[in-house]
C-alpha cells in the first residue's frame, strides 16, 4: 500500500497582509499530479485543512476542488480536524465528501462510532486508520480540575490522550495495514514558531508513550516543522506545513511523506518536497548594499531586510519597497545615542537593539500578555498601546475559557 500524508495546509491564510491562497492552490495542482502519476492508493491528511474556523468561499472551494479530484483517480483519503479548523462543520462537510471518498472528521470519536475506520483502498488491500482530531483541553480536562491543579490537569490531558488512542487501537487487524492519523502537540517536537502558541507546550500535550505500538505509521500534524519523532515506538512524522508560514521556517525544505507498507511490517517512509511554494528569505545591511542586492533578491517570494542606519530615515517602508515589491517586514538598527534611553523604539520607527527578540526558550518563559507585547513590537516596530493589551487579555482569557 501506498500512502501519501499531508497536513497543516492552512487555506485561507492571510499573512502580512498578503493571500497565500494562490500559492497554496499550485502545490495543491502538484500534490495532486504527482498522487494520480505515482498510483498512490491512501491519502492522510493529518488536520489545520483551514486557516480560520469560517473559510472564505474561495479556500473551500479549493479543498473541494483537490478531494474532488482524488475521487475521480478513486484515492481515498482520511481528514482530521485541527485547532484551526471549526470541528463541527468539518463533520458536517464530511457528509458529503463521502461521495468522493473522504472520511473525515472534526471530533474525537469512538470506536464503534467512526473513530476507527476500516478504508478499502484501490489496491485491494484494507487500511484500518484510527482518527484523532484535535482534542481542546477543555473537552477533556474538567473545569474544576483546571482551577484548582493545574499539574493534575496537565496529566489528566496526557492520560486521557493515552486512553483514546489505546481505545481506537484495539480495533486494529492482523490482516490490514494499521495506521493513526492525529492533529496533536507531542512532547519532545521541535515547533517552527508560526503555530499557535497556546496550544503548544509541554502543559497540553500527549506522551510518544501514549501512541500505540501496534500502529505500523502515525501520521501527526500540528507542528509545521518537518520531522520524525526517534521517541515515539511506532513510526511517527509531523509531515509538517506545504509552505513556509513565517520567517521562523526559511530553513525548512516543505515536504510530505510517501509511506510504502504492508500488512504486519515496518513501512518504508520517504520524504518527498512540495512544489509551487514560495521561498522565504532574510537580508541585513545597509540601504546603499540593499540597492546593489535588489536583482539577488528578486527570487524570493517575501523579504525580510534588517537595515543598519546611522541615523533615522523618513518614508524609509515606501523606499524600500519600491526597490523591492516582495520585502515584507522592514527592520532598522540605529546607533545607540540614536535610540531612546530605554533602548525602544525611536521616533522613525526604529528598533534599538536592546528591543532585539529572544530566543525561543525565553520566549516561551514569558507570560501569554509578555509574549504579545513582543510580537507587537516585532510586527509594528512600536509598543502596544495599553487599550491594546486589555483586549489582548480579554480575549486570551475567552479562548483560554472556551
């Protein structure tokens, strides 16, 4: 049997102010080439189908057209859920890719009520694949727990994503090819940044402990970073995101995953690149180096350029960005004694270097409203305004409710 496994498409996504649709839909069209021209028999799609919980028009229409296209080549394919995805309309709209041979779906289930799904595939062999959708903490961690040990709520949330998938596994079979296809944080993955960070961390996470020995290939999406988890006992790969969805992923190469597999064996897993995505890409110097760079810098898709100035620039965004229509995020540096005593944000906008971010493992450390004011100041190049932050609050502490 082979299966090809996809995830974290993110359709609809809006970044910087520029659709990333168009791009989606040509690795869409390759994606789809290349599953009709290598006869592949199983598609795994592995959860974030959506950027939003209400796609546009637009971006259902382009999933609809790629599950829409598998079914003519009569691949079936198996979808999850994720966070990003709204769980109860992808039930619903699972109702009628059944006609195309899709099985999604949007909520954790039992067993007996579709959680494991037996998929006969063009090959003839049979696929037993038990679905995970995302599972929020508050579907399964009771309230009052929450408040009252948040550490017995952590392990409560890892045991019970234990429990399910020991329960959707013991409904695997000798004579079929046994797989898992979940939208789930992993402790021990390596993030690529661009996910959401308050559904990341060790606090809501599942154990490679949990993931049963008995699957023969899990196939993961959460985690937009490309990889394989060595903990795990089963096969396990995060597929990782179709394109580079932050700056934080210019050194990821986009890939999905081919899995040839056979009843009762190990699968052989290859990692194979998308096409038709863009290339992110970073440059520091001066204004005049920029000039002299531009044709360099022509092949990237979007740009981010660190500028180091001797002293502020007015309409400094425009000019760079008639020297170069892709640079997305505009950086400078400034001399100390141009910067304010606190080492913030000058008056043109400029980012002293005491505003510098830090790594991950700082960031990470920080308070959810801390970890807001810096990636303001990164996005803006200016500090959050206070009536700014209360709403940030306001709406942490009505997701973090919800």
């Amino acid at each position: 049997m082979r299966i090809l496994h996809t995830s974290d498409w993110h359709v609809g996504r809006l970044w910087k102010s520029r659709n990333r649709l168009p791009e989606l839909q040509d690795i869409l069209e390759h994606l789809g080439d290349f599953i009709e021209r290598e006869r592949i028999d199983l598609v795994l799609m592995s959860g974030d189908i959506y950027e939003n919980q209400v796609p546009t028009p637009e971006g259902e229409r382009a999933v609809a057209h790629f599950f829409k296209r598998l079914g003519r080549a009569n691949v079936p394919s198996v979808v999850v859920a994720g966070n990003h995805d709204h769980a109860m309309r992808i039930d619903t709209w699972g109702l009628f890719a059944e006609f195309v041979g899709v099985r999604a779906r949007g909520l954790p289930r039992r067993r007996s009520d579709g959680g494991l799904l037996e998929v006969p595939t063009r090959n003839g062999e049979m696929a037993c694949v038990a679905a995970v959708p995302f599972a929020a903490a508050g579907r399964i961690v009771e309230a009052l727990t929450l408040a009252q040990d948040e550490t017995l709520a952590r392990q409560q949330y890892a045991d019970a994503m234990q429990r399910i998938l020991a329960h959707l596994a013991q409904g695997f079979r000798d004579d079929a090819v046994n797989l898992v296809v979940a939208h789930t944080y992993i402790a021990g993955a390596k993030s690529a940044g661009s996910e959401r960070i308050v559904t990341l961390g060790d606090d809501w996470a599942a154990t490679p402990q949990a993931l049963p020995v008995t699957a023969q290939y899990v196939a993961l999406g959460h985690i937009h970073r490309p990889q394989r988890l060595d903990a795990a006992g089963p096969h396990t790969e995060y597929a990782g995101s179709p394109m580079q969805l932050d700056f934080g992923e210019i050194n990821d190469e986009k890939s999905f995953l081919v899995v040839e597999v056979v009843s009762g064996r190990p699968p052989r897993v290859e990692r194979v690149p998308y096409q038709g995505g863009v290339r992110l890409g970073e440059w520091s110097g001066t204004l005049s180096e920029l000039e002299r760079d531009t044709k360099s810098l022509e092949h990237f898709g979007y740009l981010k350029v660190k500028l180091l100035l001797d002293q502020p620039l007015t309409d400094l965004n425009r000019r760079v960005r008639q020297l170069l229509p892709n640079i997305v995020v505009v950086e400078t540096v400034l001399p100390e004694a141009a910067v304010d005593g606190a080492g913030g944000v000058d008056g043109a906008g400029g980012l002293g270097s005491g505003d510098q971010a830090g790594d991950a493992s700082d960031v990470a450390a920080m308070a959810p409203v801390e970890r807001f004011r810096s990636f303001y100041r990164r996005e803006h190049q200016r500090e959050a305004s206070d009536e700014t932050v209360h709403l940030f609050s306001e709406l942490y502490a009505s997701a973090t409710h919800d």
